[in-house]
C-alpha cells in the first residue's frame, strides 16, 4: 500500500491509468517495477521507474 507524492505537482498516472492530481491515495500495488508519469500543464511531462518491494507501505515522494 503506497500513496505517490509529486513535487511540482500534476496529474499522476501509474502504470497508464489515471491516479490523482499531486497526490495519490493509497494503492494496492504489486512488488516490482511500475512506471508513473507526471502531466504539469507549465513543466510538460516526465516518466519516472520505480521499484516497489513486497510489503512496502507509505509515501513515495518523486521530485522532477
């Protein structure tokens, strides 16, 4: 259970489905990799990896 934060903030979407705006609520995700994108209509785009390990919980904070 993971909630993502962006910071500067946009529309989140992980792995190719809409998640939230600067800030997701919690989500049941799979250990492994997932891809989270960030839309900010000033910064344009970014596409960042990350690696989640089983059991993970808490806040994962992506600064771009």
């Amino acid at each position: 259970m993971v909630s993502f934060v962006v910071f500067p903030g946009g529309r989140i979407f992980v792995d190719d489905k809409p998640a939230g705006q600067d800030v997701t609520s919690l989500m049941r995700l799979a250990a492994g990799k997932h891809v989270v994108r960030i839309e900010n209509r000033f910064l344009g785009t970014t596409t960042v990896e990350v690696d989640l390990v089983a059991g993970q919980m808490g806040d994962v904070t992506i600064e771009w």
